[in-house]
C-alpha cells in the first residue's frame, strides 16, 4: 500500500510517499480501507517532535511509528477475533493508528457509523475536534441552555466545531477571531463576535459562565477576569515549545482551582463510540457541519502540513483518498 512516511524528526520536508506493508489489526481492532483523513497541530508537533518531551512517548533518536495520523473515515476491511459491533463492508469514522496510508487499523472501541448522507472528508474531519470541543463543553464547562459561553480561536479546527455545539447546547456564544473571519464566526451561529486585533476580551466588561480557549495566550489570571463568579475555564490548547511553560499552566490549574469558585480544566479529549455518535446524528440532522478549509491527496500532505502550521486555516485541513467520494 501507499502511505505517507517519517523515518526521522523534521520538517514536513522529510515526509516521502512509500511502499510499505498493510497493517494487521490485533483482536480488539479493524483493518480499514482509508477514504479521508484530517490533519490536526498534534501532527506536526510529533513530526518535529516539539516540544521536545513528545520524544519520551514516540521515540528517542526517530519516531518509533512512522506512519502518522489519527482522524480518519473508511470502510472495514477486516476485523480483528474480538471486534463484534463492526463488519467487512461498514462506513466508519473515528481514529486510528497511521491513517495518512492506503489502509490502516483503529479500535473498535474508537469508531462509529458514518452518518447516512455525510461525505467522508466531513466525517474525517470530526473525530479529535468535534470531540474536543462537544466533551470540553459538555462535560468540562457544564454548559446549560441560557449560558453565556466565549470560545477563544473559533475559527480553528476546534474552535469552528465548539461554535455550533455550543449552540446546539443552547448558550448564547461569543466568538473571539481576527478580522477577516468575524462574518465567518456569525455565519456558524455566533450571536457576537471579538476581533482580538482591535479587543481583549480579557480587558472587557463582559462576563461568561465558560470560557472554551482553543489559544491559551493569555494568563489564567486574566481569563478569569473575563468570567462570572463561579464561571468555568476549559483549555483545550497551550504552548506549543516549553517543557516548562506548558507544565507550568498544567500545575496552576490543578494547584489552584480546588481552591477558587471559578473552575479551570485543562484535558485531553478521549475518544468514545458514543460520542462519535452524538456528533454523527448531528451532522446527519444538519445541526453540525464540519468547515473544510483546503483538501489535498495523499502525496500532498506535506504541503497540508505546512499550510495548517500557518495558522490561518479555517476549520479542518483534510487528505482525500483517490477512492474517497
């Protein structure tokens, strides 16, 4: 099979389109025939292995797996002795393990039906941000009907999904982006939008119940400023290089909010068939839709790379399959 491969930290200059083997799939994962994947910051960080601790987990001296990628749409090829929910011949979604390549392998436990009527580039697109964002709401933040809720970077890959089930929570939503992407953010149902060229919302009379901060590039002390009484702080983001500075907002968190009426989480989405549900009947009721920014095949994932590093994508940036459709 084709698949795109790192033999050693870098650049996306050292990804190169290679030959290799398919994977097997262990008793408790499927064998998928790989139609759409996105590509999220998780993976240029681990391809240049920045920060530097990621070494610690995906090898040393060169990435001990180097088929990158998770977010992924497919159909099941094979299953594994223990898998029982899916079969050869069924539309999923989910994550798995190496997903920029022809096939690759993914739990059961991480997977779910692709919604009837939804392309598989949108259903790729969904798994780490719309998870993200709907347990990062949902379950972190407690967000009710009636709630104030801003979410900072909402033009992001998190950020565009965090907007809508937001929404669909039924809270009035805030949306904090630069100025090109104001009309952007209203248009997936922002009732008001913060150009944080021109505002601070950290420096503004308004109070929220949660903050969902996709950027994490303000102090915490800062960002509870910006909430209510006993409002809650959800990052789902942080600093991309520094041991210290990244481990140094993880400690404040956990040191300091058992002790203050606002709440503050900082968490990494996990990933369950359930949830990959809710998001799928959402997109199949029309009430989700993921936003795609640019599309590119196999051999151009470098390219996607580099432009998602820029920062200025909307939405997801996703890798389509000559199959996909």
């Amino acid at each position: 099979m084709q698949a795109i491969v790192a033999r050693q930290y870098g650049s996306p200059d050292v990804l190169r389109l290679e030959t290799v083997d398919r994977p097997v799939p262990g008793p408790k994962q499927v064998l998928l025939q790989v139609r759409a994947a996105s590509v999220n910051p998780l993976d240029y960080h681990l391809l240049r292995a920045e920060p530097g601790f990621v070494r610690l987990f995906s090898g040393l001296g060169k990435p001990r797996s180097p088929i990158r990628g998770v977010d992924v749409a497919g159909i099941v090829e094979s299953t594994g002795s223990e898998v029982t929910r899916l079969h050869p011949g069924d539309a999923v979604f989910g994550t798995g393990r190496g997903v920029f390549a022809e096939f690759a392998v993914a739990p059961e436990s991480a997977l779910a039906a692709r919604p009837p009527g939804v392309p598989f580039e949108h259903a790729a697109a969904a798994p780490v941000a719309g998870i993200t964002a709907l347990q990062g709401l949902r379950d972190k933040g407690r967000v009710r009907a009636g709630q104030s809720v801003l979410v900072h970077g909402a033009s992001g890959g998190v950020g565009t999904f965090a907007v809508q089930i937001a929404k669909i929570l039924g809270a009035h939503v805030t949306a904090v982006t630069r100025t090109a992407n104001l009309d952007f953010v209203r248009a997936l149902g922002a009732d008001a939008a913060i150009d944080y060229t021109q505002e601070d919302f950290t420096q503004q009379a308004g109070r929220y119940d949660v903050i969902l901060d996709c950027y994490a590039n303000h102090s915490l002390a800062d960002c509870r400023r910006a909430l209510t009484p006993r409002g809650i702080y959800v990052g789902v983001g942080g600093p991309t290089t520094g041991l210290l500075s990244f481990f140094g907002r993880l400690l404040a968190i956990l040191l300091l909010s058992p002790f203050r009426k606002q709440k503050t989480a900082f968490f990494v989405a996990k990933m369950k068939a359930a949830d990959l549900a809710i998001l799928g009947e959402w997109m199949a009721s029309g009430q989700l839709t993921p936003v795609l920014d640019q599309c590119y095949p196999l051999d151009k994932l470098p390219e996607a790379l580099r432009y998602l590093e820029t920062g200025k994508a909307r939405g997801k940036v996703v890798i389509l399959m000559n199959s996909a459709g």
